[in-house]
C-alpha cells in the first residue's frame, strides 16, 4: 500500500485506502499479493544490477 500510496502522492497510505480500499473489500489479499510482485519486479532488478553502487550502511 505505501507503494501505490507513493506513486499517487498521497500523504498517507491511509487516505489512500480511505480512497480505494472500498473497491476490493473481499480481494485485498489479492491485491497486496499484486502490488508486492510489482514492486519486486521494478525494485529486484535495480538492486541486482552490477553498474549500480550499493551504499554503505554505518
């Protein structure tokens, strides 16, 4: 849900389900499911990619 809350620029993933939450009130699970494969789908490859620097945690 942060996700989708991030790429329609609402201020809260609450008022993002206060928006949408209503038009899948018995598939949420299927939309979470959804949702998180497109995340890993755009994120995995980016973390994965050998030109990209991962940043050093302190």
């Amino acid at each position: 849900m942060k996700v989708v809350q991030q790429m329609l620029g609402h201020k809260s993933a609450i008022m993002t389900l206060d928006l949408y939450g209503h038009l899948f009130p018995d598939r949420l699970d299927e939309v979470a499911d959804r949702l998180d494969a497109a995340a890993r789908a755009v994120v995995y490859p980016l973390c994965t990619r050998a030109d990209i620097i991962p940043m050093s945690v302190s």
